[in-house]
C-alpha cells in the first residue's frame, strides 16, 4: 500500500476516493515513569519516558491507518499528516489521510 503525504500517490491517477481514514496510537506511560517525569521537567532535566512513548506511538499509527484503509478495498492514503497531541497526559498521535483506489 502506498502511504504518502502528497495529494496522489506517486503520480498515479486516482479512480475512487473511499473517504477519510485515521488511525491514532495513544500510549500510556506507566504511572511511577510519569510521576519521576514530571519531576525532571519541574527541575530542568529532560524525561526520556515520553520521548520513547512518542516514538512507540508515531510507529504505531501509520500502521493503523494502513489496517483502516485496507477495510474499503484501498490501494494507497495520500495526505496523510502525523500530530503529536498531549490527551490527559498520555502521548497520542493520530495519522489521518485519504484512502484511495487507483486507476490500473
């Protein structure tokens, strides 16, 4: 499947929109991790915990979208754009694009 950020995939002609897809990996930092994280950021000091959970989750909701896409019979997202969002102090990251057949 073909995953990019432009408006088509690669060039090729798009026969069908199939509509709007996202995929989101939301990860939940372990609550003693977060504590000692909130700690170092109140003194200066920079938390690895939740640059590892923003990795993990940026990994993670590509591979979603891909799977959602998959559902309608797409061949390609084009227009897909990654966020880093802070919800109720979990990383999350959704992946949000438009699923699309392609002309043979």
């Amino acid at each position: 499947m073909i995953v990019t950020t432009t408006p088509s995939a690669g060039g090729r002609r798009t026969a069908a929109r199939q509509g709007i897809v996202v995929g989101a990996a939301i990860r939940a930092a372990h609550i003693m991790r977060g504590l000692f994280a909130g700690a170092a950021g109140a003194f200066g000091g920079r938390s690895g915990t939740f640059g590892e959970e923003w990795a993990t989750a940026r990994a993670a909701a590509p591979g979603e979208m891909r799977r959602r896409a998959r559902a309608p019979g797409a061949d390609a997202v084009a227009g897909v754009g990654l966020d880093d969002e802070l919800g109720n102090g979990m990383p999350m990251v959704p992946a949000p694009g438009t699923s699309v057949t392609l002309a043979e």
